[in-house]
C-alpha cells in the first residue's frame, strides 16, 4: 500500500514476464486484439508519453512503485483498464484536435478536458470492473501523494490542479478550504456529471467548456484570437516563448505541462481513430477542416504518431473475406540469441484462399499427363481394401456364427462362454493425415526456363535463364528478359503443379491432407493462406484456391510450422505427416536482429521441427534453393530433407518423398 | 436398459428460456412432422432445448402421447456407434438369438421423439440409416430381420452437431443434412445467460450478471487453445459451486479458467478478468 522507495528486486514486475499475460487479458476485456507493448520508461510515471491509437497498449519496463509484488502487478492490471478504458468508453471517438482548435484557450481546455475526461474514465472502470477498485486506488493514492502543493501556484493553475487532485480522490473540503473566488465547488459539480453512468466523451467536452467559461474570469487579459490552422497536436503541448511573454494571466502550454499527471499520461489521440462516430464536436470540425488535419490523417508528418509502430498492413491477404477479418493465431518464437522463446511473438493471419483460375487442374494435367498416371499407379498399389472384417469383437453388427456354437457348446458342457461373438465391419483405412506447406515467399516469383511454355507461346521469344544456372532463385531476372507474351512458369508455378498431381494421388490413396501456404510481412503479420484443409472435398473451388497461390512477401517458417502442426493436432490421425516445400532459408525483416541475421530464422524453424517431431508429427523438408544443404542439414536430420536441383522434378519428387515417409 | 431415469421419463418440465422463435418453430415442425437439426457449440442448450420440447409436446398433450413412459430417447454419438448400435441386433441369450431393438428402433416404434446428439461423431454410414425417416416415407428398414418398420405416427427424429469444434473431417453429408429443419443456436445475450445462470444455480441475480460477463470475456479469448469459449453450462457450475459456498473467484478458476483450458497463462488472465469483473 505504501509506495516505496527501495523496493526489492524480487518484488519488481517486468513486462517481459507478464507480457502475454497482459496481452490476453487486454483482449478479454476489450474484445478485440490489442498490441500491448513496452515503452521504454520505468515505473508508473511511463504514461507520459503515451500515445494511443487504439489499436495497442503501452506500457512501462517494469513497475516497483510498492512493496508488494501484487500491488505492481495491480498497477500493470490498472494501467491496462485504463487504456482500454478510452477504446470502450468512446474516447477515440471524439475529435479532440477540432474540438481543441476552436477554443481561445486550447492549452488550458486541454487540461481541464484530459482530467475531466479521466475522472470519467476511472469512474467506468469502478463501474465495470468492481474488482479493480483496490488496486485502482492504491494506483491513485499513490499519484496524489506525489501531486504538488496548490498553495504555491497561480489561480488558474492552482484551480485546475485542485480539480485534478479531487479527480485522483483528494477530499474535496480541504480543498475548498481554499478560497480561489469561490469558483471550485462548482467547478467540481461541473466535471462531477461524468462520473455518473451512462456519461460520454462530449458529457466531458462539455463540462471542460463551462469550466475553462468560469476560468476566464481570472484572466485579466482577454485570449489570443484561435489559430487559422493547427499543424498538429504538438502545437498545444510545446512550450510556447510568446505565450510565456504574456505574463501570470495567461495558462500556457508550459502552465498546462506542469500539471499533467505522469500516471495519466498526455491525452494524444491518433489522428486515424478520431472519425469513427460523429458527435456535435466532430460535426463542427468537419465544417472547418484544415489541410493540416488531411496531413494527420495520412499519417505524413504527423509527431504524435511518430512513435507508433506501423499497424498490420491493411490488405495483407491475397483474398479478404466478405465480412470480417481473418482468424489470427499468437505463437512463441525460437530466440536463438537468447536460448529462450519469446512468448505469443508472432502473429498468424489464417486466410482462405479464392480463386477463379478454374481452367488450371486441366493444363496440370495436360503438362504432366504421364507423370500423373505414373503416380496414380504408383499410389494405388499401396491404396488398402475398403472394408475389412473384424471377427469376434464384443460388439458389432452381426453375431460371429462360429462365436455362437462355440459359446453354445462351451455353456452345455458347463464351461464360460467367450463374450465376444460379433463381427464388425471396419473401414480399413490409411490412418494418415498429410499437411503440404508451401513457401509463397517473393522469392518464388523468379521465372524458371521451362521450354514448354516457351514453345507453346513464341518460338522466337527471347531465352529465359540457362537451366543450370539458378538464377531463377535469387537474381538476374533483369538480366534475362522474359518472353513479352509467353506464359512465365516460375518456381511457384511447378510448387502448384506438384501439389496438385499430389491431390490427384491423395484422392485415389484416401488419405486425409490439407495444403496451406506461408509467407508474411513482420512478426506480427505471419500470413498462413488455406487452399485446402483437412477434410474439405476437392472441388473445382479447391483447386482455384490452389491455382491462387502467388509469390508474396517473406519467409518466416517457424511460426508457419507451428499453424500447421496445430492444424494437424486436431487430425485424428494415427500417423501425421507435415511436407515443407521451399525455396530458400527462412528469413523476414525482423527474423532476427535483421534481415541478414539468418542463423535467427534457421534456429527457429529447427525448433518449430523439433517441436514437431514432440507432438509425433513426420516433418519433411523439400527445397529447391541449391544452397540448401547448407542450412537444411542444421536445421534437421539428414533423411528428413531433400534438395531437388531441377525444380522441373519437384512435382515427381514430391510423390515420391510422400510414397516414402506414409508407407 | 430398462432403468430410465425421471428426467428421462420427463415427469417435471426441463426449465427452457428461449432465445427467440426457436419453441414456435420446433412446435410447428413437429405438427408437419419434419426432423430437426440443431446445430451449436457445446454447453448453450441444445439438449435442455430437446427435453424442453419434448415436455411440451408430450407431457402437455392431450393425446394419448401424453402417456408415453419415454418421450425422448437421447443417443449421444460416438466414432464407434454403428447403424447396429442405432437399429438393434441379436444377442445370445440363453441358447437363442433375441432380438433386441436399438434407441432409434424403439423410439420408431413407440412414437417418441430420438434425439442423436453430436451426429457428425458417428461414423458416415451410419447417418444414413435414418434417411428413410426423414423424408415422406418414414420407414425404418431393419435389415437383420427383414421388417420395413413404418414410423408410429408421433415420432420425430431430431439431431445435433457442433460446427465449431469437430474437425471439418467430420462434417455433415450434404444428402444427410438437407433433410431437416435447421436451429442455430448459440450462446445467449448477457441478459438472457445471467436469467438462466441465476434459475440454475439460485445464486443471486447481481453475481449471475457478472458471471454471465465473464463469459463474454473469457469468449473473446477463444482462439488461445478453446475454440468455444466458455459454455453456459461452465458458467453455471460456477454459479452451483458459488452458492454452495465456495468463494467466487475460486468457484471461477475450478470451473472455467482450469476447465476450458491447460495454457497456465492463458488459466492466469482468465483469473485476472475474473478477479476484476466479480466485486
């Protein structure tokens, strides 16, 4: 309870513990995933320099404001609610800069409006979170015990700071003890409306007005005329030389900085959250919106969103669905500099592949039309009968006649008679459940000489890259200017080709599998695209989805491995199998210390392997990158991967290796 | 087998709070005698819905089913449940073959309401026996015995599944499931969950409500290991284990946070949003 100044280590709480923790707890409460991440302050006075867009949560390094363990905890808890307190409570709803841009006096609005706007907020907190109230109060005893004396500021400011104080629970004799003209009880029965339920964001705007009305009766002087045009936020937190000139009677900036509560934090919202619903205030901005705002809003020389981290990029899919984002999964990640995982690091985007490609399976077929008999051969041999005849079981669905008069004569001869005189029939199937991931990373763009497409186009076009020299892996495209109007096969191209003649095989075969795709923009935006997952039926729709699949981004493999074995977790099967196809090392921009750091990458999707080998998942890695002995042989066991120098043989390959590893 | 339990034989009425037209429509496709399929996740009410239904349409008759000693015949479906498990078979008993009818056969014949819950965990082949019920013909052909059993003019069959968590292996035929009359149900408004959470448990209103939030929090966890959520059912023992006594909050982490999941982080917030939504 007591706020301490030495506390213990031991009792010090660090976000990195209880990260995840906060994580899930935010998005309970909230309804929606929020980032919650660090700022790299301590303790709780970290608000200061908070910014909210709504979409994340900041928080300190570590808080040891009490003594208790607990207690700190509670300060994280209650930092949280707050926050999240502004998203549910419609703060970002409200267009603070307009609001702001029309007052004489915006810096000292400003003020009145963040505590007023508090007060309400932690009044929703008591009200929605009853069992927050201890740990809210312990947070706010200790920010007023740190509040500076009244006594010794000027009127308004002194005004301002008494209402700031009653909002963190100050008694409110004591402070009307103090006489400022008689202007603080009804300054407090002014902001004291927002405490009552049902109160909104402009019940706040509202009661700032008619306070900031009574203030302007201390003002000897009358206010500077509102600026034309507001540039940005930071016009009303920077200290002000000109407005500092005018001397006792103004409140300016530097007046309104010295009354912000560290706790609280400056109230700045992001500009890309403040439109949401239109209120009276943010009516009467739109009347007057300035070129500065359509600057904020494109978020182009904005500071107040200097600091926030870039949001998932707003079309990351290939296909968004109708209604509704896509699913999105949290995942550890491997930190091989560390020797630890970093907890719910990464973020899977789980999406549905569309397309309407529909012509695709047929020149599939027509491309590999031997191969494709070949394999259904090759396949069938190893399909099992589809019924089969399990005699004496204890139940089942016809009586086992030699069961009977076995039993029959062991009862007339005095002996027991076997219980187990059923026949069933049992579907003798291949208990096996395959999962296929396919690298789409940009790097699977790259053209591949495939004389085929060349010849079906124009005899004449211009040569792509010589077949042995990989350049179609990782450069020269330029170098080799592609056909205008030939259809460039690229080494996706043939990962499609081979998936597909595995569908075919699989669906003579019987066996259960799905085929997905991986590729990514950061950790936080991992995109795993669903072709085909278990269980759907291989439709015209199935292999549209599967023509979809296009190069993308980058290649962050562990966290896309993890999706997949948690797919396959929920197969049935007695025997998973999980098929890597790339083409080159796993790396993403921020796989790593950067995007050179590939040991990082490597060491994380050795882990997710292994991790899978744990959960009884066969892994198998098949690569087409002819660097990949290299790494592959760190990253698993030497029969669990396969390089493939000619990318024309993946398809061949691929049924080869999958014939191998399930029978 | 001959051991019904009352509930089974419906002698009190199932308490059912309804969700919308969901009595209305039951009720009407009785009268026209179609099937039922109830589809939802697991814990929201679909089988207290059945038994609700079957109180109403039995026990509150007045036609002679009325007096039918088992209005409802429940088979919860399993991977092994075969069309054998549903028809009947014969059984050795003494130096002969009986036959012994099976829930379906029984409830055909009798004219009661079957109720197959979770049909998609049965295994494919046996979904199909019930088709010649549900459309015009309403037979039943039992094929170890060679009857084609005609439907006792009361029967109804009704069915359940959980699109949610099965493993879309296990997903409906097409041919099976366009042949009923379709409910969706899910979990309740917090208004609606807590009315229930407090009739179930006698706890007191104000903590129903609360309990009833914590369900809608902990769901908007659902994709951290528990695809459902928390079940109306979950809430309610928490309500039980609270109005016998036990401390909420602990009531809470026995039977929802260690319940739903085996992520401890994931048990640790669920007890955060608890401790901060109960007073």
């Amino acid at each position: 309870m007591t706020p301490a100044s030495g506390v213990p280590d031991a009792q010090r709480v660090h976000f990195t513990d209880i990260q995840r923790f906060l994580s899930l707890f935010a998005q309970g409460l909230a309804g929606t995933f929020l980032h919650v991440k660090v700022i790299e302050t301590h303790g709780m006075g970290a608000g200061a320099s908070r910014i909210m867009d709504g979409k994340s949560i900041r928080l300190p390094a570590d808080i040891a404001d009490f003594t208790a363990q607990q207690h700190n905890l509670g300060a994280y808890r209650v930092a949280v609610l707050r926050q999240i307190g502004y998203l549910v409570e419609g703060t970002f709803e409200f267009d603070l800069a307009g609001f702001l841009g029309r007052h004489t006096r915006p810096a000292l609005l400003r003020r009145v409006f963040a505590t007023i706007e508090d007060m309400r907020i932690d009044a929703a907190i008591l009200r929605r979170y009853p069992g927050a109230c201890g740990d809210l109060d312990r947070v706010l005893a200790y920010v007023l015990a740190k509040r500076p004396r009244i006594s010794a500021m000027r009127p308004v400011s002194a005004l301002v700071e008494a209402l700031l104080q009653y909002s963190l629970g100050a008694a409110r004799a004591p402070l009307q003890a103090q006489d400022w003209g008689g202007l603080l009880p009804g300054m407090i029965d002014a902001a004291a409306v927002v405490q009552r339920d049902g109160a909104q964001v402009h019940d706040s705007a509202r009661a700032a007005l008619d306070i900031c009305a009574e203030l302007e009766k201390l003002f000897r002087r009358p206010p500077r005329s509102p600026p034309l045009f507001l540039s940005t936020l930071e016009e009303f937190t920077r200290p002000n030389e000109s407005n500092e000139a005018l001397g006792d009677e103004e409140f300016s900036p530097s007046d309104a900085a010295g009354l912000l509560v560290e706790f609280r934090g400056e109230l700045i919202l992001d500009s890309a959250f403040k439109h949401r619903a239109g209120g009276q205030f943010a009516t009467a901005l739109q009347e007057t919106q300035s070129p500065a705002r359509g600057r904020m809003a494109d978020g182009t020389g904005d500071a107040a969103t200097a600091g926030v981290e870039s949001p998932r990029s707003s079309a990351p899919m290939l296909h968004l669905p109708a209604s509704g984002g896509p699913r999105s999964f949290l995942y550890d990640e491997w930190n091989f500099h560390e020797q630890s995982y970093l907890a719910a690091w990464c973020r899977v985007y789980e999406q549905r592949l569309r397309g309407d490609d529909f012509g695709f399976i047929g020149g599939v077929r027509s491309r590999h039309s031997t191969l494709l008999k070949q394999v259904r051969r090759q396949f069938s041999s190893i399909k099992p009968q589809s019924w089969q005849r399990v005699r004496r079981t204890s139940d089942g669905d016809e009586l086992d006649l030699d069961g009977v008069i076995e039993a029959v004569i062991d009862r007339r001869t005095g002996h027991d008679a076997d219980s187990h005189l059923y026949v069933r029939r049992d579907r003798a199937r291949r208990d096996v459940s395959a999962a296929f991931l396919v690298d789409m990373s940009a790097s699977t763009d790259f053209p591949l000489p495939d004389a085929g497409a060349i010849k079906d186009a124009h005899a004449d076009a211009p040569a792509t890259p010589p077949p042995d020299s990989g350049l179609y892996l990782y450069g020269g495209q330029e170098e080799f200017p592609a056909a205008r109007s030939a259809p460039k096969r690229r080494v996706i191209d043939v990962s499609k080709d081979a998936l597909a003649l595995m569908c075919e095989a699989l669906q003579t075969l019987g066996d259960s599998y799905a085929i997905y795709g991986f590729s990514g923009d950061g950790r936080q935006n991992v995109e795993f695209h669903v072709a085909k997952d278990f269980g759907d039926k291989l439709t015209a729709r199935t292999w549209a989805a599967l023509a979809a699949m296009q190069p993308r981004r980058s290649t962050r493999m562990g966290a896309a491995i993890r999706h997949a074995l948690s797919k396959l977790a929920r197969e049935p099967a007695g025997m998973k199998v999980l098929i890597i196809v790339s083409d080159g090392y796993p790396e993403d921009h921020d796989y790593g210390a950067d995007r050179t750091d590939r040991e990082y990458g490597i060491q994380d999707t050795a882990r997710a392997l292994q991790e899978a080998e744990r959960a009884g998942v066969v892994d198998f890695c098949l690569t087409i990158d002819p660097a990949g002995q290299d790494y592959l042989r760190r990253m698993c066991a030497e029969s669990r991967y396969l390089v493939i120098d000619d990318v024309t043989a993946l398809p061949r390959e691929l049924s080869k290796v999958y014939r191998t590893l399930t029978s | 087998m001959d051991s019904h339990s009352s509930a089974s034989r419906l002698t009190a009425e199932p308490w059912y709070l309804p969700l919308a037209d969901e009595v209305q429509i039951f009720e009407a496709a009785y009268q026209a005698r179609l099937p039922v399929l109830l589809k939802g996740p697991t814990g929201c009410g679909k089988t207290r819905f059945v038994e609700h239904m079957a109180w109403r349409l039995y026990r509150q008759s007045d036609s002679a089913r009325r007096y039918l000693e088992l209005p409802l015949l429940t088979v919860a479906c399993h991977e092994d449940l075969t069309a054998t498990d549903l028809v009947g078979r014969y059984l050795l008993t003494g130096n002969e073959t009986v036959w012994m009818d099976g829930p379906l056969t029984r409830a055909v014949r009798s004219g009661a309401i079957c109720y197959l819950d979770e049909i998609v965990e049965a295994r494919k082949d046996t979904t199909v026996v019930v088709h010649s019920l549900t459309d015009h013909r309403r037979v039943l052909p039992i094929e170890k015995t060679g009857e084609l059993l005609d439907a006792h003019p009361d029967f109804l069959l009704v069915i359940s599944y959980n699109p949610g968590y099965q493993s879309v292996l296990k997903d409906l035929k097409p041919s099976t499931r366009q042949r009923f009359v379709s409910l969706a149900f899910d979990y309740p408004s917090i208004e609606i969950e807590a009315t229930i959470i407090a009739h179930e448990s006698g706890v007191a209103t104000a903590l129903a409500q609360r309990l009833a939030l914590v369900g809608e929090k902990v769901r908007n966890l659902r994709e951290h290991g528990f695809e459902e959520g928390v079940s109306t059912r979950l809430l309610i023992y928490a309500a039980q284990l609270a109005a016998g006594g036990i401390e909420p909050r602990r009531a809470c982490d026995v039977a929802i946070a260690r319940a739903v999941t085996d992520d401890a982080e994931v048990q640790k917030a669920i007890g955060a949003i608890v401790d901060v939504l109960l007073p």
